[in-house]
C-alpha cells in the first residue's frame, strides 16, 4: 500500500488474510526490547521513566490493531461523510475528559510531586501551525502517532515522512518564538474558568454534538450509517493478531494516556522529542540550537545537552515504535517494502516538513494539542481542532494531484 497510510481504509485492515501467519520472529525481537529497555530505563533514570517506555508500546499496539488514524478518518469524512472515526475521537476525548478533569481540577498529583494539563495560549501561531498541519497530515499519509505507530508498523514511505517531520521540527523551533510573539489570548482553561462538573457537561455535550453530527450527515450521504465490515478475525485470534474496533481503541488510549498523567505529571505529548532529535543533530553538523529562543529555559537546555534516552516524550516514541512492531508482527503484517511513485515521494518530504513546522507553532500536534489539550480542558485544543479540520480539507482536495488516494465508498 504504497499510497495511503497504514490505517487509511479500515475495510482493508478488517478483511487482512485471517490465515497470515504471526511474524514470531519480529514479536520475540519487540518483547525482548521491551524487556532490556525499560530495565535499562529504569535504571537510567528512576522507574517511572521505564514505566513510560512501556505505556508508550500500549500506545503502539492500541493505535495498531485498532487503526486508530487520525488523518484517515477526517479524510474519509470530508470525502465521503463516513463518520465512524470521527465518532472514535469523540469517545476517545470524552473517555479522557471523564478521568483527566477531576485530576486537574483538584491539582493532585498521581505518582509524581506535581500535575498539569496541557493548556496553553491561542493566537495566531495556532491558527496557522494547526492549518499546515492540516494540510501536511493529509500529504504526509499521518499524523504525529500516525506516523510513529506506521513507521513502527513496516511502512517504508512514512520513513520519508518522518524524517520531513523532524527536519520541519528543527525549523519550528527556531521560527516559534517569533510565530508565539504575534497576538494571542492566554490560556483558558474550561476547568479553572467554569469548575469540574460544567466543564464536564460542556465537554461532553460538544462530544455528543459532534457525534450526532457525523450520523446526520453519514445518513444524508448514504441513506443510512455505514456499517464495519465483518472483522476477519474472532475471539482470542482476534484479541492478539487484531483488528480492534474504534471504541477498544479510544478506551485503550484514554487509558494510557491518564497512565501518562499519572506517571509523568503531564499528558502524553509526541512532537517535542521529534525537535529534540533534529536539534542534536543539527548541532553536529555546525548549528547552535542552544543559543535559539527556544531551547533557552533550564529545563529545555538540559534535554538538548543531555542524552535523549532521559526524555520522556523520546523514550515514549520509542516506545510507540516497539508496541507498533509487535502489533504487526501479531498480525503477520510486517513487510516492509519501498515501492513509491516519485509524486508520493515529494508529497511525503513536503508533508512532514508541514507537519514538523506546524506543530512547533501551534503547541503541538493532534496528540499534544487535540487530544491532551482537548484532555486538559484547553480552549487552545479547540481552536487547534477548528484550523487542523480545515487544513485537512485542503490537503484532501490536494492528495490526487500527488497520485495519492481519497476513498469513497463503492456504491454497491
């Protein structure tokens, strides 16, 4: 599937070959990585830090088996009206509000001496950060977890799209501080402004919304609600080799990431270990990221000096790669090839670089800003949502040009 992202049409994930044989040799190599590494983490830096490797493999294995894509799922929306995975996300969000907003609301920390959301401000920097994303997931063939679970998953393509993401990351961090510094509002917070049981109600009331939505316009297109095909797979085969319906997916990766709340102090976050690796590799080659703006705090100076097995959003990609590969191996899916049209290719390169540059500029990506932010009760993560969605409708109507695919429906 050289032309579409590993998650882009669940009809195919569900109808895989239920005879393919389990890749045993990839599953022993990612239980065996699993094992050493979060010993050695834990070690490294304290056992959280281990802990946090491993949530970051359920995040790969959730976001596997489950086809869990962001881009694809607004995509097949904005082309055909299939609401499914977007009513996923709903229920992924509202699950997370559900055990986030009591946390926040009380500021008790978990296992770690504090907790924070991800609330952050909204400006200008926002609208146009989450509007390139937009545009970038859709060129791209993924989003931030899309492409670290896809990567891990055995897609060759979203290699190049991973590498334009950190490149783009590099670029971010060094033209934010001047993105940030335009016109913004500060950061509301809906549980701070309107307490627990409001927040809750208005959070959950706009999830029912935008649901109901989906089914409206879904029946209008189609006459009526799409059904999921037949999964190939049934009982414990279907459990371990996959596919996963989208509810055990939002209720997988709700849970880990209040894992993350709870082990880390903040929610789960992707795209500031992909500047943190550009970065230090620019610093080989004769930049000086450490006398940018936006390495200038302690604590961001002491991650850019230090290894980027101590960081816990690297730790947690890594993590995200592992549980991915062995998802994949479970479904005896792992095959990497490199079979991709010169067109994808350049879609690839310029879609991570927009995907790495918009991130920077608006706070984050779909996990740090739509999912945290929306998580931590973050207006930011709203605006973020509204300027991403109309990106996204702007990278579809873009994807044949580059010969990539928009799915519809067959009619039959």
């Amino acid at each position: 599937m050289p032309n579409r992202d590993l998650a882009s049409d669940r009809v195919t994930s569900q109808s895989a070959n239920p005879v393919s044989k389990v890749n045993l040799q990839v599953v022993i190599a990612a239980l065996f990585s699993f094992v050493v590494l979060s010993m050695y983490l834990g070690r490294l830096v304290d056992w959280r830090h281990g802990a946090l490797f491993l949530v970051g493999g359920v995040f790969g294995l959730f976001l596997y088996h489950a086809a869990f894509g962001f881009t694809s799922s607004w995509r097949v929306f904005i082309s055909d009206r299939r609401g499914a995975g977007l009513r996923g996300q709903m229920l992924l969000l509202a699950i997370a509000c559900l055990l986030f907003f009591p946390v926040l609301a009380s500021g008790t920390p978990l296992l770690t001496d504090t907790v924070r959301g991800n609330v952050n401000p909204l400006g200008t920097s926002v609208v146009v950060g989450a509007f390139l994303f937009g545009v970038g997931m859709q060129l791209g063939g993924g989003c931030a977890s899309g492409t670290l679970f896809t990567v891990g998953g055995g897609n060759s393509r979203m290699l190049v799209t991973l590498a334009g993401f950190i490149v783009g990351s590099v670029a971010g961090a060094l033209h934010a501080p001047w993105w940030q510094s335009l016109p913004e509002l500060q950061p509301v917070s809906l549980v701070q402004s309107f307490g627990l049981w409001l927040a809750l109600t208005i959070s959950l009331g706009i999830f029912g919304g935008i649901a109901v939505a989906t089914i409206v316009l879904e029946r209008r297109r189609h006459g009526r609600r799409l059904q999921a095909p037949r999964p190939s797979r049934d009982g414990w085969a279907r459990v371990l080799r996959g596919p996963w319906p989208y509810v055990a997916g939002a209720i997988g990766l709700a849970g880990a990431n209040f894992a993350t709340l709870a082990l880390a102090g903040r929610p789960w976050g992707i795209t500031s270990g992909f500047a943190l690796w550009g970065s230090k590799m620019a610093a080989t080659i004769g930049f000086e990221p450490a006398s940018w703006v936006y390495w200038s705090s302690p604590a961001r100076q002491a991650s850019l000096s230090a290894s980027v097995l101590t960081d816990t959003t690297s730790v947690m990609n890594f993590g995200i790669l592992l549980g991915a590969l062995m998802a994949a191996g479970l479904a005896g899916r792992f095959k990497p090839s490199w079979a991709v049209s010169g067109k994808s290719l350049v879609a690839a390169i310029v879609g991570g670089l927009m995907l790495g540059y918009g991130a920077r500029l608006a706070y984050g990506c779909n996990i740090g800003a739509y999912f945290s932010g929306i998580a931590s009760g973050s207006l930011h993560g709203w605006l973020w949502l509204g300027a991403a969605f109309c990106g996204s409708v702007v990278g579809t109507r873009l994807r044949p040009i580059f010969g990539m695919l928009v799915e519809k429906t067959n009619p039959s």
